[in-house]
C-alpha cells in the first residue's frame, strides 16, 4: 500500500450520500432486541373473526428521517477515513478507498472522476484473490489486477492465468441510468448489488 493521500474536498461533499445506509443499518441492530423483547412480554393476540374495516388497517411505516447533523457529521466522517490511495497503479479516478488490513477493501465508486464527483453512485468491497474462476467470489463480477498498467482501465481483467490483484463486488445506492462503457450496454440500475457490472471472466487456473 502506497502512502496515504488526502481526499479532496469536492470528493467529501459526494462522500455524505451513504451515511442514511450507515445510520440505518446502526438503527436496525440498537432496535431489533428490543423490539424482540416487547414481543415475548406481549400476550398473543385474538385470532381475527373478519376483515378489518378499511380505516383501522395497519400502513406500512415509511423510513426515518436521518437528522442533518448526523448525515454531514457521518459523511465528513467516512470520507476523512476514505482515500485515493489504493494498491492500484494507477489509482481509480472516480474512486475513494478503505483497507480494512485483512486482505479486503471497501469503496466508494462516484459519478465522475474526482474532484468533479456530484455523488456517489455504488459502494462496494474488494478481496484479494488470483485471476481464476475458482478464486471468484459470488457476487464479486468485476477482477482489477495490482500490477502496473499504463491507465486505469488498462488494468481491468488479468493479463495471464493467476495474476494477483482484488474481485470487486459493486452496490448501487440509488436508482440511476448508466450510459454504454466497457463493452456494457446502456441499462437502468436498480438499488442493491449489481450482478451485471463490467463482468471479466476469469480462466480455469486447475487446468
């Protein structure tokens, strides 16, 4: 890992976008015990004689709102933790990266190179591995090697069987159109892990 460089402004202000995910995924795991709890004190309701009247039907609660403060105090956060460096060479230009020191990487993937990012369209994780099909992951479709390559698109795929380099996994936050590139056609994505994103198929390294 090359020494760390500081993140640029432009890119902090793209960086606060992933903070409601954080907060409610915090939110969900202080709250799901005890809302377990209250249910084991609750006795069990009477069996139902009939529909509901359409007035006392129960409607499905919307999300939390997330406090302005938390949002830009998380993504100020977050962003100071993330950096361009990466153990690519050359870095990605649309990219802000974690080690996490075991092997493993996340990411936050912009819209635009940095620092021109208006947001954050994917976050992801990386993990270590060769260029072989029986080092894939599931979900990861994306491989990226570590050796030096003149631009960073050069360095999509591996070059020959068992280069090192990381599988990338990418999970869209919002829904957005993604434009034709990288032999990918022009497609809507949807929020969640996207199964489709620049797939590299990697050779049998047993044979």
């Amino acid at each position: 890992m090359r020494a760390t460089r500081t993140a640029t402004p432009l890119a902090a202000r793209g960086g606060w976008l992933i903070a409601p995910l954080v907060l409610a995924a915090l939110a969900a795991c202080e709250t799901q015990p005890r809302e377990e709890a209250a249910a084991e004190e609750q006795p069990a309701p009477a069996a139902e004689t009939g529909p509901m009247p359409a007035e006392t039907l129960p409607t499905a609660a919307g999300p939390t709102e997330v406090p302005d403060a938390a949002v830009h105090t998380t993504g100020a956060q977050l962003v100071g933790a993330f950096t361009q460096d990466s153990p690519f060479d050359p870095d990605a230009p649309e990219h802000l990266w974690f080690d996490n020191g075991d092997g493993t990487l996340l990411f936050l993937h912009y819209d635009k190179p940095l620092p021109q990012a208006a947001k954050v369209i994917y976050t992801g994780y990386g993990v270590k591995g060769r260029w072989c099909a029986e080092d894939q992951p599931e979900g990861f479709t994306h491989f990226h090697r570590t050796a030096k390559v003149g631009a960073w698109d050069a360095g999509h795929g591996g070059s020959k069987p068992g280069e090192e380099g990381y599988w990338l996994k990418h999970i869209a936050v919002e829904k957005f159109d993604m434009p034709a590139m990288m032999g990918m056609p022009a497609r809507t994505i949807e929020p969640g892990l996207d199964r489709q994103f620049m797939p590299t198929r990697a050779p049998d390294c047993r044979a």
